[in-house]
C-alpha cells in the first residue's frame, strides 16, 4: 500500500510539474484552444513576413500590423520588373508582397477574413487543408506561386492547419483585393 | 504475513493502472508528428497484385478489363485499365452516379507513351472511404515499376512541343479522385453504358474481354442497378452529346454539384437523373466571379452561345499556361480534337437575346 501510495504521489507530482510547465509556456493554452494555438503557429512560421505588407518603420523594414495579413496592398503600384540574371533569379519590392522571377510576378494573398477579398473566402478548412498539402489553390485549382513555402508547411499536421485556419477566420478583416499573378514576360 | 487474494490483486491492478497510465503519457509524448499524406502503398506494383507472373506481365485473369466510354485526356497516352472486386462481393450502385464499392476493390491504370509504358496508377479501398493513392513508374527496360515518388515525378516522359509527361504525386491524386461525389470516376454507369458514344473524343475500342455494364449485371457483380435502356447523355445532336460526354469525363469530377466546389454552382459533370444538361444550365451566359490571369480582355462569360471566342472555358482548355489551364494537371497538352468539338458545340448554339446574367457562385 505505501509503494502504491509513493506512486501515485509521484505521478500526480509529475502532472502538477507538467501542468505548470505547460501553463507557463503557453502550450496548455495551445492545446486547449485552436485559435491560440493558430496564432501561435501564425506569428512563429513567417506568415506576416510576406503576407503583411513591410514598410520602413523606426527599427528599419518591419510589418505594417495595421494591415496585418491583408497581403500586397492592392492601391500600390508596381514598376517593370528588375532585368535578373541567372545568377539572381528573383526579387522582392520594398512591402515584400511582390515578386519577380521566371514564374512571372506574384503577390502575396490577403489572409483576412473580408468577405469580399480575402483568399480564404470561399474556402472550407479542408480545402485550405489540401491547398497546403498539394499547394494548389483551392486545394484542386493552379499551383500556388513561389516563394510561398508550402512545401515547408504541408509536413505540419491536420490540427495544426485546422488551427491556422481557425485563427484567420477571426482576425480583423482587411478589404484588400489582391491582384492576379502576372505571367512571366509582362 | 499472508495477504488476502482480493487485496493482493487490487493492489496489482493499481500499480498496473499507474504504470499504463505513465505509460501511456510517455508514448504520447514520443510519439512522432506526421502529417497526414495519405495511407501507405505498396512498394511495388508488383506487390499490388496486378499480375499473376510479374515476369512476363501475366494480369491476373480475375481482374476485370475496363474502358470508359469518354477518356480521360492525357496527352495522348495509351491506356488499360483493371478492377478487381473481393470474392463474393458487389457494387452498390444504389446511389447511380456515386457507386459503393467494396473494401478490397482495386484498381489499376496503366499510362504508355509510343509504345512504352511509363506509369501504372493504382487505387485500392481500405473500407469506410478510406482509398489508397498510389503511381508506380515503370524502369526504362520496363522490368521494374516501384512506387513514385511521394511528390511524382517530373519530366518522365518526352511529348511534342517540348513538354513533358509528368508522374502526378499522391495529394495529386486526391486532387481529381477526391473532389466529386465517388473517388472512382471511369467506372460508372455512364461511362460503362453498352450505349457507347461513337463521336467521343479519343474513344477506344472496347477490348475483347471487357466489362461493361450489362456484363457487371449479367454477373452478378452490382446490386440495385437501375433498370432500364443503357445509360446515355441526352442532347439535342450527337455533337452535343459528345461535347457534354467529354466535359463529363475530364471537368466534372471538380466542377459538380456535390463536391467541394460545388458553391460554384458550375456543374459539368452529367448525373443519370440529370432531365436537361447541368453543364449549360450553369454556363450558358454565366459571368465570371474571379476571372483567372491570362484570360483576353472581353472574356467574361463561362460560355458564350454561338461565340468560342468570348467563351472562358474553351480558353482555358485550349490554353496550358499553369495560371490559366484546365484541367489544371494531368495534362501537358492541348486536347485539340476536344477543342476543336467544344469549339463547334458552342458556336452551334444560338446566341441569347439579352438574358439576366447571371454570378458565378450566386447560389452559395
């Protein structure tokens, strides 16, 4: 009976260690709740390095959170693109919404939920699911564009999209109506 | 000191609880994270069954031939194609445009280029909708076909134009077999009808030993097939009928009014119970919502009666630019002979006067 005792003395003395631990850091609140979790993953995995647009701000180029998400501002104008060499083969502009390079000119998609413009609109958590899995849009549609890493964030798990999922749909809407992708050569 | 039996097993139950539960929260915690890519194919073709002597490529003579009626483009490829079904089981073909087959149903589709074979794909079901996505690509000597690689294969195969043949990955798979109403999409009613459709694009021979549908009836092989004349698209002339029958075969298992882009209310897909075609209910005179990059300044309606040009669907199926062509995979070429009949099809159609446009997705 006092082995049993010790025992189970110890295992719920390692479950309050495990407990506090997980509190402090935060990941309790990541398991428990999906949007914390979502945010979490949102802020750790470069999503606001090219989705919120960058601007020049006291401590040098830093995202603009008052667009936060919103991806390439659709009233920025863009010039031609830079001549590239096979040595640099693409570009970014100043926001880092806008790329160049042999797939033509891509722009970074606007995550928030606005019901008329954001990307994620009319699309269901396991189409957004699929499109990071295959990366294609709509998760059946064409190839999402670079330098989007999906092929970084597919190996990431069913909950941990669905969790990125559920944070973007309740963040601020941002109307913003990104443009199309250019084909290479205009 | 003697303990009673009772105690002396409470005790051990005890401790043995305790140490499950360690036990169980330990394995948790080492258990590793893997995303979920779909489930795990054999290594080999080979190993799939397909063959009774994978030496000399002897199909097993229990799987049964098959060939739809409206093919699948894909650049031309020669195709042969097998099902098996489980001993002593059925097709459920309750629901006639989504068939329930079997746990155990496999299928294969073998794609050769001038005369070489290059891929097989491969489908098997687990039970409870849970399907195997599988390609195995063939060695150059054609004497070994292991399993593609998890993202395909690029470049396997040389086409015309410069292009290439390119081995789908497993979520590819998905992309097409997981978007529609069944993942099984050229073995259907429709597509195994006796009725054949002589004008379809690409259409084959029936192999000698083929299956139909009046043969999967005569051997017992689908229950609650519907009664009735062979299953056949209704049109207005057979030029209709084969433009409706190859929308069906290679735009209809992603534009349809069951799967996950069915918000888009753009059905190209043909149900047996369909009484007018969905496909120009939903895109005669239908606005485009997001028009994609690369369409020609003007082009705004998913087709226009009577006017190619203007018509976004027949750009888009003519075109191979990545932005701008559909199907978005699969294919590499330009179905010219399709575009040239889709082509036909809607100038044959007389202009509308002034109808009330139409949204795309007005009825989400």
């Amino acid at each position: 009976m006092m082995f049993l005792r010790a025992v189970a003395t110890l295992f719920l003395g390692l479950s309050f260690i495990l407990v506090v631990a997980l509190s402090s850091t935060g990941l309790l609140a990541q398991e428990t709740d999906p949007v914390a979790r979502g945010e979490y993953l949102v802020n750790t995995s470069g999503c606001h390095d090219c989705h919120t647009p960058w601007g020049m701000g006291p401590n040098g180029p830093e995202p603009d959170m008052s667009r936060a998400l919103s991806g390439h501002p659709a009233d920025l104008q863009i010039g031609p693109p830079p001549d590239l060499s096979e040595e640099w083969v693409w570009a970014g502009n100043p926001t880092n919404t806008a790329y160049v390079g042999p797939w033509g000119v891509s722009f970074t998609a606007n995550l928030t939920p606005d019901p008329e413009t954001g990307v994620l609109r009319d699309m269901s958590e396991g189409q957004f699911i699929d499109t990071i899995r295959n990366g294609r849009h709509m998760g059946q549609g064409r190839p999402i564009l670079p330098p989007m890493p999906w092929p970084a964030y597919r190996n990431m798990t069913d909950e941990d999209l669905s969790a990125i999922y559920g944070y973007l749909q309740q963040i601020d809407p941002i109307p913003n109506a990104v443009p199309e992708p250019l084909p290479p050569g205009q | 000191m003697s303990v009673p039996i009772i105690a002396r097993s409470r005790r051990t139950g005890a401790t043995l609880g305790v140490a499950l539960a360690l036990s169980a929260l330990l394995a948790a915690l080492a258990e590793p994270v893997q995303p979920s890519l779909g489930e795990t194919a054999p290594a080999d073709l080979f190993a799939t069954g397909l063959y009774t002597d994978p030496a000399a490529r002897t199909v097993d003579p229990r799987h049964h031939v098959f060939s739809p009626q409206y093919p699948l483009w894909t650049d031309g490829a020669a195709k042969r194609r097998w099902m098996s079904l489980p001993p002593g089981t059925r097709i459920d073909a309750s629901d006639p445009d989504r068939w329930a087959f079997p746990a155990g149903t496999r299928f294969w589709k073998e794609f050769a280029f001038d005369g070489h074979p290059v891929e097989t794909r491969y489908m098997e079901h687990l039970g409870e909708g849970r399907w195997i996505f599988a390609t195995y690509e063939w060695s150059a000597d054609g004497q070994q076909a292991p399993l593609a690689p998890e993202r395909g294969r690029a470049d396997a195969w040389p086409l015309p134009d410069g292009r290439t043949h390119a081995i789908p990955g497993r979520t590819d798979c998905r992309v097409c077999h997981g978007s529609g109403p069944a993942p099984v999409l050229g073995f259907s009613a429709l597509q195994l009808s006796p009725d054949r459709d002589p004008g379809a694009p690409h259409a084959e021979p029936l192999p000698l030993d083929a299956v139909d549908l009046a043969v999967l009836v005569e051997r017992g092989l689908i229950a609650n097939a519907p009664a009735g004349p062979a299953p056949r698209i209704p049109a207005a002339d057979p030029m209709e009928r084969a433009a409706l029958g190859y929308l069906h075969a290679n735009c209809g298992h992603c534009h349809n009014d069951r799967g996950a882009l069915a918000d888009l209310g753009f059905d190209l897909a043909h149900g047996l119970n369909d009484g007018t075609a969905a496909a120009r209910a939903t895109s005669f005179g239908v606005a485009l919502k997001d028009p994609p990059a690369g369409l020609p300044d003007g082009v705004d309606l998913r087709i226009a009666p009577g006017d190619p040009a203007a018509s976004a669907l027949l750009h888009r199926a003519g075109s191979r630019d990545r932005l701008l062509q559909m199907p978005p995979l699969g294919t590499a070429l330009v179905d010219e002979e399709a575009i040239a009949l889709l082509a036909r099809w809607i100038a044959n159609q007389p202009r509308a006067g002034d109808p009330a446009p139409q949204t795309e997705g007005d009825n989400r």
